[in-house]
C-alpha cells in the first residue's frame, strides 16, 4: 500500500492523516483539509515531519478551465483586479446535505462510538450520522462543503500563498429548520492584502458556481465548465456629463483640447470577447487524483498541497467564526489563530 484517500467525516481527518503519514503513506484529504484551524497545522506538521505526498481534494485546482484563467491573469489583459465575486448555490433537499437513511440504520448497523471519535458525546442519532455536514461537531457547513472549493479556485488563479486577514459572514437559517447548526444561506467579505473577495453559498435557489474576476482591463467569468473574457473599454473618452453645465465656450474648448490630447491614431481599440470550454466528457477530478498518483510516483509535491489546502481550510474556519460569534474574524499569522 503506497498511499491513503481520506473520505470520511471532517472531524476524523486529522487523526486519519496523521496516522497514514506516520505509517509511511501518501495521503489524499478530501476537502476541507482540517475541522480546527489546529488540526491544519498538525496535519501539515505530520506530512513534512514524514516527507509524505499529501493532496487535497479541491479538484477544480486541477482544471484546465482554472489553467486557462489563470494564464489570463497571469498575462496582464485583465489588469489589476481588486474585486472578485463567487457562488455555489443550490436548492435541493440533497443540496442541502438532506440525505435518505437507509431502513435499517440503527444502533445495531453503525457504530456510533467509533463515529463520533472525539468528538462530543451525544445520544445515537441517524440524522447526525447520515447528515453530518449539517452539524458544528462534525463538519463546517456551507463554508466546508462549498467555500471550500471558491476559495481554492481564487488561491490558485491568483497565486495567493496566504490567508485573509480579516473575513465578516452574515446569513441565516431559513428553510432547512431541521435541528441541524449551520445556515442554508451565508455570504462572507474577505480582505486579502491586494483584493478583496465577496463568496455566498445560498441552499434555497440554484445559481450554480460561479467565479469572477474583475480587472481594471477585463473581466474572467468562470461558470461552470467554461471560461469567458471580456476586455472593458478604457480608451479616453472626453467627460459627457459635467460640462454641460458648463458655459458653450468654455465646453467647446475642452472639447477640442481633449480631442488634440487623444487622437484616434494613438487609440487601440480593445480586443473582443473571449470563450474557453472543455473537451466533451472532461473531467477535472479525473486530472486532480491523476496528479496526486503522479506525486507518489514522483515525489514532487502537487499545487493543492499540505500549506495549500491548509489555506484554504482557515478560509471556511473564519467564516463560520465570523457567522456563530456575530463579530469580524481577524487571522493572526503570528500565532495561528483566530480572533473576534
């Protein structure tokens, strides 16, 4: 055996990781990498302390869509961008981590004690195991199952390397009453040091996912599999509204000085729309398990790695801090914690 893949409540993953790395294993993590910004830190110090290949499970990392926009950036025709937007929305009862549990769930089919771990104890409770998403005990919610993936995606189009410093969440718990922690709608403001990054995941109506990029040269869309471009149109144009309040004359001076100042001859007209999709049947979580098996045989470490992933993971820990606590979530680098 060469290697693990972590597919199990985000509450097990730390002590999963921890022990596969220990025992010489690669390990792929399903996202989101950690339940506790310490278990993050752990895990990247269980991976490095055992020179161990460790992925985690954001696939859309591995897109050639991703590639394309990031290539996009990368080469100026968006300008600066300091504003990005991103969605995942759904609205379905399975959306909404509502799954079916099987007839004969009981305390005699599933072993409650071995679930829960260290996690709080609790009477046995179907709904918890099946539906685990919706609890605080064993996962993050919104921000864990979806957040997860937007932030990822933004990391690696932009080349971040680091965490928000600050993060704000609002939302609330509208339709999905049924006795779980998290909200069905959250909408979180990030402050990275260059940009700022507005991301909602609503469960009540289905949008899809969405990302957006918006440059003082361009805009990215990335919706769904495909990738659009458009330039803005910076050329000079004279004020068409302030001078009309002007006397004609002195309108009428602007007006030619502004015309001497900007021929049309230096002008370039900007570029046209731009659309990038995917080969019929193409697969991007195939390319993401591609790469980590490339990493075990090779030994070189892939993008979504241990620190990667682990960026990520406190991305959806300050917005869920920021929605129970009511109050900013500030990141101390310094000491690898959370603040309110």
């Amino acid at each position: 055996m060469d290697a693990v893949i972590i597919a199990v409540p985000d509450h097990w993953h730390r002590k999963i990781f921890e022990d596969a790395c220990a025992a010489g294993k690669d390990v792929y993590c399903e996202k989101p990498m950690s339940h506790t910004v310490e278990d993050g830190f752990a895990m990247i110090t269980a991976a490095q302390k055992y020179n161990r290949m460790a992925q985690v499970g954001s696939q859309r990392v591995s897109s050639i869509i991703y590639a394309q926009a990031k290539q996009l950036l990368d080469s100026g025709k968006l300008g600066k961008v300091y504003s990005i937007e991103a969605y995942w929305d759904r609205n379905s009862p399975s959306g909404a981590w509502v799954y079916p549990i099987p007839p004969d769930a009981s305390e005699q089919t599933i072993d409650w004690t071995t679930f829960l771990g260290d996690a709080p104890k609790h009477p046995f409770s179907k709904e918890r195991f099946f539906r685990w998403r919706c609890f605080t005990d064993y996962g993050e919610g919104l921000a864990g199952d979806l957040f997860v993936h937007l932030i990822s995606g933004i990391h690696f189009i932009t080349g971040t390397t680091t965490v928000a410093r600050r993060a704000q969440s609002t939302g609330g718990l509208f339709h999905f009453k049924d006795g779980r922690d998290f909200p069905d709608l959250i909408e979180t403001l990030y402050d990275y040091p260059d940009f700022r990054v507005y991301l909602r995941c609503n469960l009540n109506n289905d949008q899809g996912e969405f990302i957006g990029l918006f440059g003082t040269e361009g805009t990215a869309i990335i919706r769904g599999a495909s990738l659009t471009f458009t330039p803005q149109d910076t050329r000079p144009q004279p004020e068409a509204y302030s001078i009309y309040g002007w006397p004609a004359k002195l309108r009428d001076q602007y007006l030619r000085d502004f015309e001497k100042e900007h021929p049309l001859t230096n002008v370039t007209l900007a570029e046209a729309t731009e659309v990038f999709g995917v080969p019929q049947g193409y697969s991007d979580l195939v390319d993401h398990e591609a790469n980590f098996f490339n990493a075990v045989r090779t030994r070189k470490k892939v993008v979504e790695n241990e620190e990667f992933g682990n960026n990520a993971a406190i991305g959806c820990h300050l917005a869920n801090y920021s929605y129970f606590k009511n109050t900013p979530a500030v990141w101390d680098a310094d000491k690898k914690r959370i603040t309110g």
